[in-house]
C-alpha cells in the first residue's frame, strides 16, 4: 500500500492475490487502507509536533472542546461513501476516517490478473477518495452557512 496526502494506491506481491479467496482479499485490502490511513494520521501529528519545536501541538481532541469544530469534526465522521470500481468487480465503502468495508465479485481474484485486480481496487480508493473529499467538503460548506446565518 503506498499512501501519499494525495494519493492511496496498492501494490500487491507476485503471488499474494492467489492464495487468498475474494473475501478474505477483500477484507486484507480493508486491513491495508485502514492501517495505511491511521499510520498517515500518526505520522502527521508527529510531523506537526516537530514543527511545533516543543511547544503545545492542538490535538483533535482539544478541537472537540469548541462547539462548533466538535460539530464539524463529528458531521466528517459520519460521512459514508460507497463506491465501485471502473469494472464493478470491486466495492469499496468508506466510513469516517479509517473504516472500510472491500468488497470483491465472486471470481475476481481466479478472474482478473495481479495487474487488473490492482487497477480495480486502486480506481475504486481513486473515487471513494474523490467523493469523500468532496462530501466533506460540502458538510464544511454547509457548516459554515449554518454559522454566517446563525
């Protein structure tokens, strides 16, 4: 799994996807983006605390103690994508930050080449993170309406 503030890919290694059924794949490339998206995170808070040069970094939680970022931070998490792939041999959903649910048609992997499984589940993240960050963008957009107009 590569992950770049960008970008989420993955790569498989030679072989992997052939001892696996469609289920258990499905629920490994799950395990990966979870892991890969948490592991992000941490790296970014460390990265922040650096910066920071000792000195108090704002954590998330500190941002749930004001009212109106809780309220945000809150309406992100509940923000559910459910997308498939170019092919439809991949489903992917996505529930706040970290939880997925993957998904493969029954044959995919004896179906598909390393190479095509791999295009699927990486054009199924490409639109999963396309639609989630334009949800949450509208949740923002609604939030501060709701602000300006009190």
């Amino acid at each position: 799994m590569t992950l770049t503030s960008r970008d989420i890919s993955l790569r498989l290694r030679p072989g992997y996807a052939e001892s696996h059924t469609d289920r258990s794949l499905g629920a490994q490339i799950a395990t990966a983006l979870s892991s890969a998206l948490t592991g992000y995170s941490r790296a970014a808070e460390l990265i922040r605390a650096d910066l920071a040069d000792g000195r108090p970094v704002p954590q998330v939680t500190d941002l749930r103690a004001d009212h109106p970022r809780r309220r945000l931070f809150d309406a992100a998490q509940d923000v559910v994508v459910q997308v498939y792939s170019a092919e439809d041999f991949v489903s992917l959903e996505w529930r706040g930050d970290t939880d997925f649910t993957v998904e493969l048609r029954p044959g995919t992997v004896r179906r598909l080449s390393e190479e095509e499984l791999t295009g699927e589940v990486n054009s199924a993240v490409r639109a999963a993170a396309t639609e989630r960050r334009r949800r949450i963008n509208e949740v923002h957009r609604t939030a501060l309406r709701e602000a300006v107009d009190g």
